[in-house]
C-alpha cells in the first residue's frame, strides 16, 4: 500500500510576520482566520502529528486535527537567535549569519545546523513516514524544506531555495527511496 504524507505549514504569525526566529508566539489574528477558514478541507488522515510549537499546534487545532506532537518534527533550533529578527541578526552577526546560510554544517548561533535538520527529518521519514494510509503533519516551514531536500535527493545547500508560505500542503507519496513530491497547494476558503 502507498504511504501519503500531508505536511502543512502553520498559519501566520507575528514572528512570521516580522521575519523573527520563532520564540513561541500564537497565531495571529489573521492567521487563526486563516486556519479557519481552511478547517474541512482535509480529508481525515489515519495519523496526525505536529511540531511542538505553539503556533503549529494551534493550526493543527483549527484545521480540526487531534495531532500528536511529534519532537522529531520540531522546527531548527537556532540558539540564541530565537525570539530575534533577521535584521538584528544580520546586524549584530553579519559574518556568522552569512556563514549559517552558506554552509549547511554551520550552527553560529549554538544550535541545530541545516543538515542536522535535514538529517533528523528523513530519520522521521525512513521510520515514522512509512506508515500505511493518510498520514497529516503541521510542522513548521523549516520541517518542509527539509523534507522538499530529502524527497528530491537534493544537497542540503538548496534548502534556502524553498519558499514555504503559511497553510501551504506539501505532498509525499510512496516509501523511503522513493518518494514523489507534489507541492503547490495553499489551504483557504474554497471558491
């Protein structure tokens, strides 16, 4: 039997909103609307997981999912950073922001790099990720672009080259070695 996984990002959220490191901050206003208007749209999976972020696990919630959190789909841990924008971090720590950007081994900020992300994921993907049936997760856009790079047999520099907006549906089906990848597909009010 073919395995399907639905990974969904979380709506928005004012650290989404100011391009800040996520440091535990709810959906916003918008993006409870947003997550919303999207409950229904999903057939109900066999499984549900979610990050364990506050943000993910609301989305999970509106969507109408009984999602258990799941620590190997947590979003990267970026030490130091977390709670910070971009912008400060760029101006505090141009060369080391550079540097984690460029190089997917690289942690500056004392956590989790790229590819240890990347890593953990398909570690989830190789065991979790084969169960038979509808399998749904509401990870955070980090967890996405990890799976995209895995599934796509991608070096972990292309991780950056994944755009993941909020309440998007990223698609896997199959089994580990070979994995099909269906992405494009944004959550909301139907038409």
């Amino acid at each position: 039997m073919t395995c399907r996984v639905i990974f969904i990002s979380p709506a928005s959220s004012s650290s989404l909103r100011r391009a800040r490191f996520d440091d535990g901050d709810p959906l916003d206003e918008a993006g409870a609307a947003q997550a919303a208007a999207a409950a229904g749209q999903l057939r109900a999976p066999g499984r549900a997981f979610v990050s364990p972020s506050v943000r993910s696990g609301q989305t999970a919630a509106a969507l109408g999912l009984d999602a258990v959190a799941e620590r190997a789909l947590a979003g990267l841990d970026v030490g130091r950073w977390r709670g910070r924008t971009l912008d400060e971090v760029a101006a505090a720590e141009p060369s080391e922001l550079a540097r984690w950007m460029a190089d997917p081994d690289a942690a500056p900020h004392g956590g989790e790099s790229v590819r240890d992300l990347c890593g953990r994921v398909a570690g989830w993907l190789a065991e979790d990720g084969e169960s038979d049936g509808r399998t749904v997760a509401v990870v955070e856009p980090e967890v996405v672009r990890a799976v995209v790079v895995q599934v796509l047999g991608a070096p972990e520099s292309a991780f950056w080259h994944v755009d993941v907006p909020p309440l998007a549906a990223t698609e896997i089906s199959g089994r580990s070695g070979r994995w099909n990848l269906r992405v494009g597909r944004v959550l909301g009010p139907s038409d």
